[in-house]
C-alpha cells in the first residue's frame, strides 16, 4: 500500500503586508516522504512559489550499509481534472559511484502549473521503484 503525504505549497505574504513589513521570500518549499521498506524514505521535495515550481528533488534516504545504486527518479504532474499535465524522468542512471545513507535526483522545472495540481516522484534503484510515490499539492 503507498503512504502518499500532501501539503499545499502557499506563501502567507498578507501578513506581512498588513503589518507594513518587507515581504518574505518569493521562495516557498513543501516535502512528502513514504517509507521504503524497513530501511528508509523516499521523499519529493518541491521548490516554487504559488503555482510555479523551479525545482524538484526525489531522494532516497537508506539506514543502514546498504549502498544506493544504480538509482534514477522520475516526476509527474496531474492537473485538478486528473489528466497528466507533466513527466520527466532523470535521464540519468547513477550506475558509477554508489551513495550511502541519501541519494537524489534534481529536476530543473521552472513552469506554473494549474492551482490544486499533485505533483509526485518515483525513486528506482536497479529499475526496482522504492517505497511509494510521495505527492504534493500545488498552488
């Protein structure tokens, strides 16, 4: 069964605004996690503000000797209609060097999507998904 987390990535700029303080950061983040087996997580996190996202991560976080390897990632994003707005995959198999205790994937995004969108990652090692697809709400 996949453990999904969501969480709306919002900026409280009103605030800030009544109070005639600068405005925060335009920068806002969100993270998702679901287990991965008994040895770890596999998390999403997003960067953006409203409904733009600049970059996402998907990593894995391993307990234990166990290396990371042979990994990729990939993201989607479903619109509010549930139609597949979104798909990119990491184009990178990390068959080189293996990583202890964390790995990610970095996805370049920078585009708006529509308000309510899910945005999920898949992290694989050796074409094998790990855990569940973590999600996060959009806008």
């Amino acid at each position: 069964m996949q453990h999904m987390a969501t969480r709306m990535i919002t900026i409280a700029t009103a605030a800030a605004a009544a109070l005639a303080l600068p405005a925060p950061s335009a920068e806002a983040a969100a993270q998702g996690c679901t287990p991965a087996g008994t040895t770890g997580t596999v998390c999403v996190h997003v960067h953006g503000s409203g409904t733009r996202v600049s970059t996402v991560e998907v990593s894995r976080d391993k307990i234990g000797k166990d290396p990371i390897c042979k990994y990729s990632a990939t993201i989607d994003v479903t619109g509010p209609d549930g139609q597949n707005v979104y798909h990119d995959d990491s184009q990178v198999l990390h068959n080189g060097a293996c990583s202890y205790e964390r790995a990610y994937n970095k996805f370049e995004v920078h585009r708006d999507f529509p308000r309510h969108s899910r945005l999920c990652g898949r992290f694989f090692e050796d074409g094998n998904q790990q855990g569940g697809a973590p999600c996060e709400t959009i806008g």
